[in-house]
C-alpha cells in the first residue's frame, strides 16, 4: 500500500468527535438522531460490519423534556432475577437518581440488540451538565443540531428588558389581581 | 406346496438380477483416505512428474512458431523467431550432446536479439511516456520505465503470450529471466522482420498497456517532497503556506489532521496524516502530483499513440 493510499484510508475511517447539548430535548427523539451518529449512519462507507462509528459527547442530559406527563407514567423496568425481583420506577425516580441514566437507555434501546450494540454505547459519553472534562472537549471538532429551539423563560429575562417591551394596555393600578 | 415347487426355479434367477452394492447418498468417506494414498503414491515415486508440452509425440515446433506470429498478427521472420525462442542454457546442452555425437550443427541463441530489443524498447518507452506524462520529470519516467521493463513485468507478459511452452531452454518450466530475456528477443525479431514502427506499436500494446490501472506515482519514491516542492517554487516567487485546516480526534491513537497547502493565499492542495508532519509531506505529495499532471483524477494515460514519438524540447522541467 502506498502512503497516499494508506492516509487515504486512515482519513476515511478517522473518528469524529461530535457534541449534542441535550437541554429541553426529547430524549427519544434525539436517540435517534444520536444513534446515526454512533453508528456511522451518516457516512456514505457505513456498513452493519464496518468500524465507521463516531463518538458523541451528550452534555446537559439533566435538563431533558420528556413530553406530556410522562414523568409521572413512564416506568423503568428491571428484574433482579430472584422471585419477586420486578421493580418499576417512574421516570423522575431514575433521573432523580442518576440524570445520564434516561438519554443513556434511550439511546441503547434504539439499536437493534446485538452484539456490537455495547461496544457502540461505549462511545457515548454523558455529562449531566456542562462541565466536561478538558482532554474529551479537545477532541470533539463538530457539533450535532438540536431537534428543537430551546425556549427562552419569562422569568430569566432581566426585569428592566420585560418592563421596556411595548405593551397594547396597562391594567389600571387598583386593578386587583385574582 | 405345489405352488412352492413351481416357483423354486425362478429364485435363483431373481437373485442374479439384485444389485449387489447399493447407491446411497451419504458422505462419501473414501475420498479423503483415497486421494492421500494416492498423494502418498507419487511422492514415493518422487514427485508430481510434469511432462513438457513440447515434448509430447506430435509437438510441431514450426507450426507452433507460425501460429505465434499470427496469433500475434504479426510477420516474424521464422528463421529470427526460432533463434528469438532459442535460450542460451539449450544452446549449450545441445551443444554437449553433438559432442557426444561428433557431429556439429550451428545454433544461434537469443542473446543478440534480447539485447537489441531491450535496447529498443527502452528508448522508445522513453519516448513515449515523456510523451504521454509530458509534464513528469526526468527521473519520474525512468523510475516508470524501469518498472515496465523490469523482469516481473516482462516475464508475465511473455508467459501470458503463451511463450512458456514454445522456448527452446535446458530448463522446464522455465525461469522468470529466460520469459523475460525472450520477450525482449521477440521485440528484437520483430524490429529486423517488420521495422521499427511495428515493433513499436507491439511493444506499446503488450508493455505500455501494463500501466493500465495503476498509480503512476507508485512507481517514483520521492524522498523528500516538501524540499523538492519548495524549491521548485522558490524559482517561480510566489509563497507557499502550509496551514492546518482539519483535525479529529486530537487526543486519541486514532487522531487524523489535515494540511492544505496555501500557493499566493490560494488553495494548492492537502493532505491527510496521523501527525501533522505527515499530513504535511502528503500535502506537499499531492501538490507535487498536480504540478506533474499525475494526479487521482488525470486523465487517463492515452495508449493509442501511433509511430514513434519526437524527443521532446530541451526546456524539460528538472526535478533536481
């Protein structure tokens, strides 16, 4: 193989780093969008026995939405193994407990069950937060669009910025407040 | 009973007509211990014998010399191409044996001829990839040259022109050398039978076209391209910039950068590398490729060139 031919391959199958910041993102959702991802779906050399994966750094996974009231219905299932070994936990428990924990099983559930499906979650990485170490964040290069805008709060507006904003009336002030 | 008596003759007649081995469909477990007792039977005997085609009872080697011309569509001179096919290492032991004999016949081997065709095609290889590769230097189409004319090339093209069978050699099957030397005695029949134009279009039918597919700059190992790229535009003046403009994965075994080469703040080529140096040195690799006109995506090299073709002008670009 010649050295042009060898770089060849080596730039093709290299690893990019890429960087999905999960706030107000539904964790099913962008599952699906990060397993392409891991997998090397979106490269046009991917293949089911092709090394071509990349790795995806999840950042804020503390600040996910899950939709509706699916905090309270949405129960994790798991078996000890023993009889009587069934336990269910809603949602907010297994966040409570550990906040990588939901994106992590969303992401292992939308692959297909085989064996490479453990070895591909190890290049995912969870941060609950922002804080990522500084070796991982110097190798991510590119970043992943989140599926929706994140919403800006009435109440982390600055209050001066609130009050300048044009108005159609102002209620009048004995005006009492139900 | 009666009926036993009158039907006892006929059993031993039925039994005749009963197979006595029975066809199944199983695994036929015989082969394996068949076939290497048979093996272990030759070896005993010292070998797998290959017997030469030409020795065979009804060999005809002037019909075969006639058909090898015009398989080949050409006119060889039958005389030159019996002497082309004859190797020097037969000469020698026909010669010992007529010793023996005390008789004395002339025999002309193949060596004149090799030389004159080696000779031939060497200048007119060189003339035609300067041609073709027209802004490669010098040293780049000898390097190619030399490689088509090397022994590994010429021996497959001569054994695959069915020469293995037809060669006059003390030897058999004959060695690499002995196809190649008889290619090139070939050539040289062919230049005295036909003239320098036919030898040169058989010549780039058979060995130019063995470039067909391959990367010419495969064959040249520049040693230091980044030296040679920039002097060769420290002549012209402009500025050559190396910049880093991709990296992945910068902390991991798995790292690739990625360095194009700036030319006056224009974009001149890059290269791939799992350092930066040698993402530099394949950046300089592929500016050079361009320069010379080689690159992956040139055209591809025209093999219908007819006639010889002129030396080219002496402002030739030097690599050195």
């Amino acid at each position: 193989m010649s050295a042009a031919k060898r770089v060849q391959q080596w730039a093709t199958f290299a690893r990019t780093w890429h960087i999905f910041d999960c706030k107000w993102q539904d964790p099913y959702q962008s599952a699906d969008l990060i397993k392409k991802y891991l997998m090397g779906m979106h490269k046009p050399i991917y293949h089911p026995m092709n090394d071509c994966g990349d790795v995806v750094v999840c950042i804020n996974s503390r600040d996910i939405a899950l939709r509706g009231d699916e905090w309270k219905k949405r129960a994790y299932f798991h078996h000890t193994g023993y009889p009587g070994g069934a336990s269910w936990t809603l949602a907010w428990e297994v966040h409570n407990k550990d906040p990588t924990m939901i994106i992590k099983k969303a992401v292992y559930r939308s692959m297909k069950g085989n064996l490479q499906r453990r070895h591909t979650m190890e290049r995912l990485l969870i941060y609950p937060d922002e804080e990522v170490p500084e070796d991982v964040l110097q190798n991510v290069t590119n970043q992943i669009r989140q599926l929706r805008l994140v919403p800006t709060r009435l109440d982390h507006i600055p209050e001066d910025e609130v009050r300048k904003f044009p108005k159609v009336m102002d209620y009048p002030k004995d005006y009492v407040y139900k | 009973m009666a009926f036993v008596r009158r039907f006892i003759t006929v059993i031993p007649k039925l039994a005749k007509h009963v197979p006595i081995t029975v066809q199944s469909r199983n695994i036929k477990r015989w082969v394996a211990p068949t076939l290497m007792e048979l093996k272990r039977r030759e070896d005993k005997q010292g070998g797998k014998v290959t017997n030469p085609r030409n020795t065979f009872l009804e060999w005809n080697l002037e019909a075969e010399l006639y058909a090898f011309g015009k398989r080949l569509n050409e006119e060889f001179d039958s005389d030159l191409l019996l002497q082309a096919f004859t190797d020097r290492s037969y000469v020698i032991k026909e010669e010992m044996k007529q010793k023996e004999l005390e008789i004395d016949l002339k025999m002309k081997d193949n060596r004149e001829l090799a030389e004159e065709g080696r000779k031939f095609m060497q200048e007119y290889i060189q003339l035609y990839l300067e041609t073709v590769l027209h802004k490669l230097p010098a040293e780049g189409i000898m390097c190619i040259r030399n490689h088509l004319i090397s022994e590994k090339v010429l021996s497959n093209v001569s054994f695959h022109l069915g020469t293995k069978d037809i060669i006059l050699a003390a030897e058999y099957p004959v060695d690499n050398s002995i196809l190649a030397q008889t290619f090139e005695a070939l050539v040289g029949a062919l230049l005295q039978s036909c003239g320098e134009e036919r030898a040169a279009h058989f010549v780039r039918d058979f060995v130019i076209t063995q470039l067909q597919g391959q990367d010419v700059n495969e064959f040249w190992e520049i040693e230091d391209p980044w030296t040679m790229l920039t002097e060769m535009i420290s002549k012209t003046g402009s500025e050559l910039e190396p910049r880093l403009i991709g990296e992945v994965a910068k902390n991991t075994l798995l790292a690739c950068y990625r360095v194009g080469l700036y030319l006056d703040k224009k974009m001149m080529s890059s290269g791939f590398g799992e350092t930066v140096a040698i993402a530099k040195e394949m950046a300089a690799r592929e500016a050079l490729k361009k320069i010379f006109g080689t690159e992956e995506t040139m055209h591809p090299i025209n093999f219908k060139l007819n006639g010889i073709p002129k030396s080219r002008s002496q402002s030739k670009i030097s690599a050195s």
